[in-house]
C-alpha cells in the first residue's frame, strides 16, 4: 500500500539551482533548433554549405530514411526543457529512438539490387577490398558511403541491426524477425494492454452464454407451462367422459382433434414436435352437440365449478397471458333426460389465422332472440365482460363433451360444500344484453361547462327553451407563420471569434480561455475561465474595449454565469435569426404547462423556448424604449391567450392609450369592455377592477375559500363560473400624466390583493422613469421585463441592476420573474399584424362579441357624474377652470378678511396646487382687488368688506 501511495504521486523534477534550469533550457533549445536545421537540410534541400554538409551526414547515417530524423532532436529539446518543471515521460521516446532503428534495420535486410540483396552486395564489394569481407565494421562503412552517395539503404543506423541478424538468421529472416521487433516496441509506445482486450472478449463471451442460457431456461419454461395446460385440459374432458356408462353418448366429429395445433404459434408447434404422443394427442376442446332451442323447453341446465386461479403465464394463443382468456369451467354430473331429439353436431369452425385476428372488421355484437340458460348463466358469472375481439370467437370449449340420455334430478350442493374459489349458484333468466361501446372524448377536449341559473316561477310542466351560448372555436395555428430555416454559425467562425475574445482580454492582462461557446438566435455566448487570481472585475470593465475589438455594437458581461464558475460574453450575431410565435407554441414546453395563463416569450441563449405564467408571476411590468419591442410582447401575449383560454377561463381588460396599437382586438369575445383608449375610462376601468377584486373576495369569505381555484371547485347549482381577470396596459407614463393619483392608487390595490381573486396586471411603458414607475408600483409588481433603454438609470429602474442599456433591440429583452435572482435573456416572438388581423378575424367569424353591459353603465354613470371627466385626480379637479367662480369668492373672502394675501397662503388653506393658486391671485389682481407685486411680500388687499358685499350682490365675481 506504501507503494502504491507512492507510486500514485506526481513526479516532480529534482531541485535545480537557476544556473541549472538556465542550461537545461538552452541545451533544449540547441536540440530543438538542430532539429529545425536538419529538416530544412533533407526535406526542404536548403542551399549552402552547412546544409550540404548536414544533408550528405544524415543520408550516410539514415539512408532514404533521413526524413525521420530530426524528429529525435526536437523531440529531445521538448524533453529536456520539461525536465525542469517535471520528470519528463522518456519511456514514449526510448522505445521511439527503438522503434527508428528496427525500421532502418528492415530497410536494409529487404533491400533490393541487381545482383540481389543489399547484404549479398556489401560482402561481394567488401572481398575486393579486403580479406575479411564479413567484418562488422567494413559493413558499417560501406553502409555509411552508399547512403551519404546516394541516399540507397538504410545508412549507418539501420546496419547496426541489420548486420547482426543477417550473420544468424540470413537476410529474410531477420527481417521478420526486426518486423516483429518493431511491432512489439510500437505496442509498447502506444500502451496497448493485451489483457484488457482479452478480458472485454472473454467478457464478451460470456454475455454470449449467459444469454442464451436464458433463451433455453425460457424456452424450458414455455414447454413445461404447455404441458401442464395440456394435461388439465385433458383431465377437464376426462372427467364427464368417464361416466359414458351411465348414459352417455359421445360423438366426435372427424378431424376434430386437429384445431388445437392449428391454433398454437409457430414456435410452441415446433416444441410440440418433440412431446410425447400422448400429449400432443389431447382431445379438443371445442366437441360434442349443441341441443336446439326446442330441447331447451324440458331440459335442465347442469351447473358448473369454475376452475381454481392458477398463478399468472401465457397461454398457447397468440401468446396472452391466461387470466386474461374465457375461464374453462368443470362441469360436474349432468343430469340425465330423455327427451332429446334428433342431434346436432357442432362442426368444428376453421382456425382464425393471425391476420384475421387483428385486421378483420369487429361487428357489433348483437342480442338473441331467445335467452336460454346458458347465456343467462355466463351473464351471472361475467356482469363486466367488455366487447373486444375475443367475443367472435366459438363458445364450444366451454360446452360439455357429451349429452346426457335422460334427465337426472341431483340436489343442490350446499355452502359447505361448495369449493371456496367458487360463487354460489344463482338462479337467473336474464336476457342477453349488447354491450354498448361507448366512444370516449380525448383527454384534452374542450368540455363545455354551462351552469345556468334556475327559472323562477315557472309553471309546472312547460318546457322552457333557453339558448345556449356556442362553443368557443380555438383558431389554428395554420393562421401564424411557420418558422423559416436558420443558417448557423461555421465552428471555423467561432473558433476565430474565440481567439480574437482571448487576444482582446490577453493584450489587458487577462489571461482567459473560452471554455464553451452557447448559440442563440440574436447573441452568441462566449463562456470564459479565469486564469487564478484574476478579479472579475478587470473582464466587467473591459465592456466596450470587447465590443471595439469584435466589431459589434455593445456586449454584455454576465460574471459569473449562474450556477458555473465561468463567465458569459455576449456577442450579437452578424445575422438575427427571426423567433415566430408559432415554434414557441408548438414547443414541448408550452404543450406541457397546465395552467391557462401561460403566454410564450421567446427563445433564450441556448434557443430553448421560454414561457411565462401570467398566474405565477403575479404581476408583470414591461419596459422599453420606443421600438425595442414592448407592442409585439404584448400582442404575443394576448395571442397567447386567446390559443389558450376560452371567454369563460379569461377575460381580458385592454388599456390602449396609443390608440393604434390594440384597437384591432375590438370585437373577440374575450373582453369585459371594449379596448379603452380615453385616460380617465381607463382610471375608471381600474376603478371597477378594484371593486370587482373585493366583491370576489367577500364570495370568497361566504365559501370559505381562499383563492379562485377553491371557489370554483365548490360551485353549486345556479353559481356562475369565476373566470380569471387579466387587465393589459399597453403606456403606463399616459396614464400617469393625465390622471396619476388614482391610477397609482388603483395599480397598487390591485397588485398587493389580486393575485388570490384571479386579476392580474401586465403594465408596459417606454419611460421607465422614476415619476412613471414609482417605488410603490416597483414595490408591489415582483416580475420584470426589460428592453433596451437609453441608459443605466432607466436599466436600475425597472431591473434594480445595469444591463439593459447593454440590449440589441428588435425583442432583446431581460426576464426577471418573481423568486429569480438573475434575468434571463431572452429573443422575443415576433408577430406580424397580418397574422394578428388573421387570428382575430377568425376569432369574430366564429364567436360574438361578449360585452359585460354592467361594467358600461358603471363607466357611462362615472363620466356623467363628474361632468363628462369621470374619475379626474382631486389635484386637478382643484385646478380645474371651471370652478374658478366659486374659488375666487374664497380667495376674495380671505384677502378682504386677513388684508393680505400670498400664492403659497392659498395653497395651504385651499389644496390647490402652485400654479392655480398663482392664476387666482393674478385675478383678484386684474379686477383691482389686491395690489400688484412687490417682490416676496403678501399682496395687500384694496377693498372693503362693503365694496365686497355690493359686488357679491350685483354678481361681478360671476364673469
């Protein structure tokens, strides 16, 4: 164990002073750079004399094979550099510098020239030369000159080894024998373990036997289970053809035997093959006489035992499993009767092969004529048999082999002694009755839920005819766009953006790779890691350097990438791809939600589509710039909807200030009212929406529930349906400016309480500023969406955080449900307006308008209750010019009373803001009540309480 711990630990390169690890590294690069020198010595043939010369020293010493060797020095300066970091691998090399010269050694035994071989040329050259041709050293040189002369053989190198096993072996076997030599040594170099093959084979086989062990076990199995069905089929039969001495006659038909065999498989017929005669012999099932329906009148059906519940196996056709085919019943001793006629034998049906089983039209199964005893019985024993294709079969097997003679009265078996697997006899004549095969709807099938209030006082007996509202029709989607083929981006273009983002970051010090590179249909997202002790923060401030260096419009830094250690680099693409609605729709994701409130967004990084519930959320503010996308979000959303909900699950409340981006929903029967376009009938649409949130909440309180779900669920007879209530506002900072304390007010009720009364707000806006979107609406509306906004300060409004100054437009938005810590990114859907006039369209060919007529009264009453301005702010109702009759009488009041007067005295004592108060004051100024200004000083009044009175006497204050 001490040496495996040992052995497991890293190698570390022995400890060598600076002046060491300096010679090693220049020794390596000596080694590197002859290297170099030599391949441009041999392959490129550079002209001089230090390359001649290397060139003529290097054929001498590998021959034809001197290509190969300045991998050796090079190979040798890379080791010899990483010696001083780690113990550099020299087992890879050794058996390399092996593997070179078994190489060079073959080259040179299987050589050919004229004479014949190489060897064969030396010896018979070396004997002119000298008196011992056979020397080891006169076969080196010789080798040496032919190479350097003309680069034939394998040089000095391969006659190291060649002349060794050419003096013991000859030349043809030691070749083999230096092939065998390399192929070992390159086996070795590579670390091919033989014993890990062998074992994945011998593994292998042994898969291979255990397999078809089974098979066999299997197959084992099948014949014993036949057997034994076999054998209690016989013994079934046995039992009433043993009592033929008292009475009975049994005939059986020609051929009978043969349908059981016609009606086993293939394979269990071939096993049959192999049984004994006896048992593959066994009578049939389907034998004897059927008595006529005269018979019927003077003869008593024998009772029957069911047979006991065997454990579960299949049976011998088609492979079912037995408790699924017809019971076999033993029947016990007929009784015997005399008055049967002629007999009938029931002719044995042709065997249904397998494509008639399956493929051959089921008729209705239909009632008899007359009920008879059987029938009735088997109705007792099987109330809940259904109609499937079992029922066309023949019912002989389950008739008696044999007919009685005469009848024999027997006595009922007592409950004593009846077995306990079987029912009690029951005395029954019930007809028989078709069983009705009812069709039922899909699972996912719109089902109508109409619960209509009783009629008072109507008379006994009338028939009351009330219409019933149609259906809704959900459009297709054939009415959307279908989503065109994107081209990608080449793995070459991400590979040079890549190495440009890393050169970018290393030319600031930033060491970093790119790890994962993530498409999207806008943006691209480049995943980084840091090198260690590199702060976040120096790749978060290097923004618009990126963005300079790739070429794009703006980047953005997601650090760190939640859940990962690494770092996101949005890049946008050179090409948009186009999200349509209708992919997101037919998404897996949107098929699987439940809930009715689920709109589609869009795609995110990875292209997976992203979806919203609206239910979940509970609230929504949308914010963006003028063309960033918030319109097209919105038109997606109710789109969404209305492919989701009918007019009973939502209705919707639309609040379109911009007058030409929603008019066109006018008509569906999705809404309450018609599409608002006047501020103060929105502020009083919102008004009654508060209403409405309480009401519900005090039918909640009745029923003792606590959200819209529960009371729905415990609707009773005469109770309308509570659909859910989504209100949409297409420009939030209109509504403000007109009328802002009510409908900030109205918002912020709604958002703290009705989430549980099913209302839900979606609120858009392109000035996502301070004064549109307050701390108390930011405050009670948790879920966000952000598009490109022109700055910073507009992104920390609506996201808390930067970022969406950072977006590309076009549907680039961030999504920051309600419980997320980070906003995703996400491609918005795109919507034409001809595929929203399209579905629309369809929507009104098909359903009516459904306006609530309650809701118009309440909004008609408000306008004319407050002049033709209903629900106006009480701050402007004061600055209102109408009323400036009534004020000016105050002001006049005041100035006459106190003998002076300011602008700031009246908004104090009146509650009108600056500059009414500053237009009264100006007034009472031009009809010489007070005087005229005098820096910051109050202004002095200029008449009597008496020239007051005559004034108010003679109506003055009136024009």
């Amino acid at each position: 164990m001490a040496q495996k711990s040992k052995n497991n630990k890293p190698r570390k390169a022995p400890a060598y002073s600076a002046d060491s690890m300096a010679l090693h590294l220049v020794g390596g690069l000596v080694l590197i750079a002859l290297g170099v020198m030599i391949f441009l010595a041999v392959a490129v043939n550079m002209s001089g004399d230090v390359f001649a010369g290397m060139r003529q020293v290097c054929h001498g010493l590998a021959g034809g094979f001197a290509f190969l060797l300045p991998v050796l020095p090079i190979w040798g300066g890379i080791l010899v550099i990483m010696s001083t970091q780690r113990k550099p691998p020299l087992r890879a090399y050794v058996l390399f510098i092996v593997l070179f010269f078994l190489v060079l050694a073959v080259g040179t035994l299987f050589v050919r020239t004229n004479p014949g071989s190489l060897m064969d040329f030396f010896y018979a050259d070396n004997q002119s030369r000298s008196t011992t041709p056979g020397a080891y050293d006169l076969y080196l040189a010789r080798a040496y000159e032919l190479g350097a002369q003309r680069s034939a053989g394998a040089g000095l190198f391969g006659m190291l080894l060649a002349w060794p096993l050419w003096k013991l072996l000859g030349a043809v076997g030691g070749g083999i024998v230096a092939v065998l030599l390399a192929a070992v040594a390159f086996l070795f170099m590579i670390r091919l373990d033989f014993r890990k093959i062998f074992g994945q084979m011998r593994a292998k086989q042994d898969q291979r036997r255990m397999a078809q062990e089974q098979e066999a076990e299997y197959q084992r199995q099948q014949e014993m289970i036949w057997q034994r069905q076999q054998q209690e089929m016989a013994a079934q039969r046995a039992l009433p053809q043993a009592q033929q001495g008292d009475g009975w006659e049994v005939y059986v038909p020609q051929g009978a035997y043969q349908q059981p065999v016609q009606q086993m498989p293939i394979q269990q017929q071939r096993q049959m093959r192999q049984q004994p005669q006896q048992t593959r012999n066994a009578p049939p099932v389907q034998v004897g006489f059927q008595p006529t329906e005269e018979e019927y009148a003077g003869y008593e059906q024998p009772s029957y035992k069911t047979a006991p519940e065997e454990k579960e196996h299949k049976s011998r056709i088609f492979g079912r499993k037995k408790q699924e085919e017809e019971p076999a019943y033993v029947p016990e001793e007929p009784r015997r009767s005399g008055i049967f006629g002629t007999r009938h034998p029931v002719e044995p049906e042709p065997a249904q092969t397998y494509e008639e089983e399956y493929f051959e039209e089921e008729p209705v199964p239909q009632p008899a004529k007359k009920p008879s005893r059987a029938v009735a019985w088997q109705e007792d024993t099987q109330p809940q048999r259904t109609a499937t294709w079992r029922d066309e079969e023949p019912e002989e097997e389950y008739q008696p082999a044999a007919r009685p003679v005469k009848q024999k009265q027997q006595p009922k078996p007592s409950w004593a002694e009846t077995p306990p697997w079987e029912d009690a006899p029951v005395e029954a004549d019930a007809a028989v009755v078709a069983p009705k095969l009812q069709q039922e709807p899909p699972k996912d099938a719109w089902k109508p839920e109409l619960k209509l209030p009783p009629r008072k006082n109507a008379p006994m007996g009338e028939q009351v005819e009330m219409e019933l509202p149609p259906p809704y029709v959900y459009p297709g989607m054939n009415l959307l766009k279908q989503a065109e083929p994107q081209v990608g981006i080449s793995p070459e273009e991400d590979a040079i953006r890549a190495q440009r983002l890393e050169e970018t970051l290393q030319s600031f010090k930033v060491p970093a790779k790119v790890r994962h590179v993530t498409h999207g249909p806008a943006i691209s997202r480049f995943e980084l890691e840091l090198a260690a002790g590199i702060k976040v923060t120096k790749v978060t401030d290097l923004g618009k350097n990126i963005a300079m260096d790739m070429a794009v419009k703006s980047v953005r830094i997601e650090a760190p990438i939640p859940g990962t250690s690494l770092i996101g680099v949005e890049v946008p693409n050179s090409k948009v791809a186009t999200v349509t609605l209708r992919e997101v729709m037919e998404s897996q994701t949107m098929q699987e939600a439940k809930s009715p409130l689920v709109v589609a967004l869009g795609k995110d990084i990875a292209g997976t589509p992203i979806v919203c519930d609206l239910a979940r959320m509970p609230h929504l503010l949308i914010a963006g710039a003028t063309g960033s996308g918030k319109s097209v979000c919105i038109n997606t959303m109710i789109n969404s909807l209305l492919y989701r909900c009918s007019p009973k699950e939502v209705r919707m409340i639309l609040v379109d200030p911009k007058v030409v981006e929603l008019q066109c929903y006018n008509g569906i029967p999705h809404l309450l009212i018609p599409v608002v376009s006047d501020p103060h009938k929105a502020s009083g649409a919102l008004a009654w929406a508060v209403a409405e949130m309480m009401d519900r909440y005090k039918k909640f309180q009745v029923k003792g529930v606590r959200a819209i779900d529960g009371y729905n669920a415990k609707l009773e007879d005469g109770e309308d349906f509570m659909p859910r209530i989504v209100i949409i506002i297409d420009e939030l900072a209109d509504l403000m400016m007109t009328c802002k304390r009510d409908v900030e007010d109205h918002i912020c009720r709604l958002a703290q309480l009705a989430r549980a009364a099913g209302i839900h707000l979606v609120v858009a806006t392109q000035r996502p500023s301070v004064d549109v979107i307050t701390g108390l609406i930011k405050a009670n509306i948790p879920s966000r969406i952000a598009f490109k906004v022109s700055s910073f300060i507009d992104s920390r409004t609506i996201l808390d955080r930067v970022g969406a100054e950072q977006l590309l437009g076009w549907g680039d938005m961030l999504y920051l449900p309600t419980g997320a810590f980070t906003p995703t990114r996400v491609q918005g859907c795109f919507m034409s307006d001809n595929e929203v006039n399209r579905v629309t369209d369809f929507i009104r060919e098909n359903c009516e308008a459904d306006y609530d007529p309650n809701i118009i009264d309440q909004l008609d009453q408000m306008e004319h209750e407050n002049g033709g301005f209903p629900m106006v702010d009480s701050m402007e109702s004061a600055d209102d010019p109408n009323s400036d009759a009534s004020l000016l009488q105050q002001c006049i009041e005041m100035a006459v009373q106190d003998g002076q007067v300011s602008t700031s005295l009246l908004q104090r004592r009146l509650k009108v803001g600056y500059a009414r108060a500053g237009r009264l004051v100006d007034e009472m100024e031009k009809r010489g009540i007070v005087s005229a200004k005098d820096g910051a000083k109050p202004r002095m009044c200029l008449i009597t309480r008496e020239e007051f009175e005559r004034m108010k006497e003679n109506n003055e204050l009136d024009d």
